[in-house]
C-alpha cells in the first residue's frame, strides 16, 4: 500500500514539473482574487446617471423643480413624471440639500380587492408601493436604497400615513395624485415644512377614483394662480415610452 502511494506521488510530481514548453500548469492564486478589489464589503454599485430631459415639457419640469418649492407635474402615462421627481429626489440627497426623501402613493383599490392579498397590511400595500421602489432602484443600487431606508433616509408610505406630519429638510415626492381627493391633496399639500421640496404628479384622465371623486384637476386649477408654485402639464409629445403608448393615448 505505501509502494502505490509512494508511485502515486511521484508521477503527480512528475506531472507538475513537466514542462516542453508547449504544457503548462496554470498558476493558482491562493489569495482569493475578486472583481470587486480588496475590500468587497467598502464597494458598492452607483446607478446615478446625469438627468437629460428628452423633450421640451421635461425640460420645463426640471427647471421648475430647481427654481420652486411646490410643483405640479400633470401628464398622460409615460412622460416620465415620477421618474424625473425621483431622480432630482435622490440628486438633491446625494448633494445634501436636503435631510431625507419622502415619496407617497395612494393605495387605491383599482377594481381589486386588497383585502385578499396574503400578509400583514404592510404587505398588502406592497404593490401599491412598488413603482416607486422601481423608479429608486433605477437611480440607486438596491443595497444603496436598502441603507437608505434602514437609516431613515428613504421613506416610502401610502398617503393615509402622511396626516398630521410636518415634513422639513425633505424631498416630498407624491405620486399618482389622480387617486386623490380634494381634501387628501390638501392635506398632502400642506404637509410642507421648512427647506424641502414637493413634486407632485398625477394623470388627471386616469383616474381610478368615482368620477368627480378626484381633486387633482381643481387644485391644480387653483394653484396656477400662486407665482411661486410651478404647474406643469405634459402632453402627448413627451411620451417617452414606446411609440404605440402616444398613439394609444391619442385614440383612447
């Protein structure tokens, strides 16, 4: 048995040492090479890009997001109204403007029951909650955004949970206004605090409230006439999506 061992041996070292300069054993890193670098647990992913509008109603969005306290964005499906709110959100985090991000959606029960979904009613709402954390990821890596919300900085929350609340040094995104009331939107609006910033947008024909129910339409009438609040309306021509999205707006 040692007499085999011994051959076994031999003929690996044999091997090893082989060399006509043709076969080669490759060498093997014993020091667990990765991708990443050295230090793996200090590295993260950035998905931060610069924001370019890509049409004129866009363009106007942006500006008026820079210049003024409280804007409205109102637009068909498409025009990138929640993901321009997002991303100036997150630019204005990153740069320390302002303290934490604050996005909020109605949980509208659009023709579905959430009463039979499965979990705890944070669960429930999940769905409702889920574009936003879409447009974020598409911003920031979800590790990053996971972070973010663990320390507080990122707050995502259905709009029942915005009362009584006074929001400061905050980037205040309110997204599918269309589902609110007129009183929820006021609420909503007057949440604003000292040193932040509110987007709020919404697809005034799109709305899965009771017709009438919905009071984007006439806040948004009655805040146009306030010079330090921004009212944007985006139409067809800044669909961003595929083209057969503005040739069915148009039809439908």
């Amino acid at each position: 048995m040692e007499s085999q061992m011994t051959k076994r041996a031999a003929k690996r070292q044999n091997r090893e040492s082989y060399d006509d300069g043709k076969v080669r054993r490759l060498p093997v890193d014993r020091g667990g090479w990765s991708p990443l670098g050295a230090n793996d647990e200090a590295r993260d992913q950035g998905y931060l890009k610069t924001i370019k509008p890509k049409s004129d109603g866009q363009a106007k969005l942006l500006e008026a997001i820079n210049s003024r306290s409280l804007v409205m964005a109102l637009g068909p499906a498409g025009t990138g109204k929640t993901y321009l709110a997002v991303a100036k959100a997150v630019e204005a985090l990153e740069a320390g403007k302002v303290g934490r991000i604050v996005l909020s959606r109605p949980a509208v029960e659009a023709g579905e029951s959430i009463g039979f979904l499965p979990g705890a009613m944070e669960d429930k709402l999940a769905p409702y909650l889920r574009p936003l954390y879409d447009a974020l990821s598409d911003r920031l890596s979800m590790k990053r955004v996971g972070h973010l919300m663990a320390e507080g900085l990122i707050e995502i929350a259905p709009i029942g949970y915005m009362r009584g609340r006074t929001l400061n040094n905050a980037f205040v995104v309110v997204d599918e206004a269309q589902n609110c009331t007129y009183v929820q939107l006021k609420m909503l609006l007057t949440r604003l605090g000292w040193h932040s910033t509110m987007v709020v947008t919404g697809d005034p024909h799109q709305s899965d409230l009771l017709p009438g129910v919905s009071g984007l339409s006439d806040i948004a009438e009655k805040l146009e006439a306030v010079p330090e609040i921004s009212v944007v309306r985006l139409a067809e021509q800044d669909i961003v999506r595929h083209p057969l999205v503005a040739s069915m707006i148009g039809v439908l």
